[in-house]
C-alpha cells in the first residue's frame, strides 16, 4: 500500500505541475492576445479619427464654396461673413493638423512619402487647392472688413500680427 501512494502522489504532483503549466500558458496567451489587440485598435482609432476629419474636410469646401456664392446674394451679409470665417478657421486648422499633425486632434501628419505626393505634387495638389480655398475665403472677409484692412492688400497673410488684429482685420480679435 505504501508503494501505491507513492505512486498516486507522484502522479498527482506531476498533474498538478502539467495543470499550473496549462493555465499559464492559457493566462500569458490572453495577455497577449488583449495586447495585440489593444495595439491595434489604438492604430485604427487614429486612422479612422484622421479619415474623419478628412471627410469633414470635403464638407467643410462644400460649406466655403456655398457662403461665397450666398455672398453675392444675400441680405445678412455679417452672418454669412461670420459662418465664413467660422468655416474657415475649421478648414484651415484641420488641413494644418493633417500636414504637420496635431496632437489636440490626434493627427499624425504626412507620414509616408504616398501620402506626402497626393498633398504636395500633380497631379492632385491637395495642399495647394486647400490654400487657394483658404486665400478666396480670406479675400472674401477681407471684402467684408473694415477699409484700412481691405487697403492693405495680400488677403489674410497681410493680416498677421496683434496690431492687425487689433485693428479687427478679417475680422479676428486675436493674434497667432
């Protein structure tokens, strides 16, 4: 008999040592596993928040290109103005954030050299575009602003600096 449980308790042991074996390596897999899938879904959290603002981009023109056409056509000139500016202000920050990222926006910029040629070379020219958008929506205000502004000439860029804005040119108060 004493054999035998000898025998039952080495047995036991090396099923209990085989058990502990197996729920570890069943807790290091599922480590792992919540791991890699962490890791990813943090990279699609940011693909998918730079695709977001990419499509709001899109709305975004949409909006610019209909207040300039209401511009020429329209009774409340200061709203239309003032929606302008704000559609602009949000068109301009979003295509900063998405060239030289933002990390409020949770933008990581330019990051491949494909990326770098839709923005930057033919024959898309998304920056220039976004720019030539940008300076018919300055013009636009600039129309809109007080004389000694419309006077100075060079749309928005003519208008930086705190004396500018102080004066109210394009209509912003504060200086960047």
């Amino acid at each position: 008999m004493g054999q035998h449980r000898k025998a039952l308790k080495r047995n036991l042991t090396g099923f209990v040592a085989a058990y502990v074996l197996a729920l570890s390596l069943i807790a290091v897999m599922t480590g792992a596993s919540h791991w890699i899938a962490a890791t990813v879904t943090a990279s699609q959290v940011d693909a998918a928040n730079e695709i977001d603002i990419s499509g709001g981009q899109q709305m975004l023109s949409q909006r610019i290109a209909l207040l300039l056409t209401e511009l020429a056509d329209t009774e409340d000139r200061q709203t239309t103005l003032a929606d302008l500016r704000t559609a602009r202000d949000q068109f301009r920050a979003a295509h900063l954030g998405l060239i030289n990222g933002d990390p409020v926006m949770r933008l990581n910029g330019v990051s491949s050299k494909e990326l770098g040629a839709i923005y930057f070379y033919e024959p898309h020219l998304v920056n220039q575009r976004a720019e030539a958008l940008i300076f018919a929506a300055d013009r636009a205000l600039l129309s809109g602003a007080p004389a000694a502004c419309r006077n100075s000439g060079g749309g928005y860029f003519a208008c930086q600096g705190p004396s500018a804005h102080r004066a109210g040119c394009c209509g912003e108060t504060t200086g960047t």
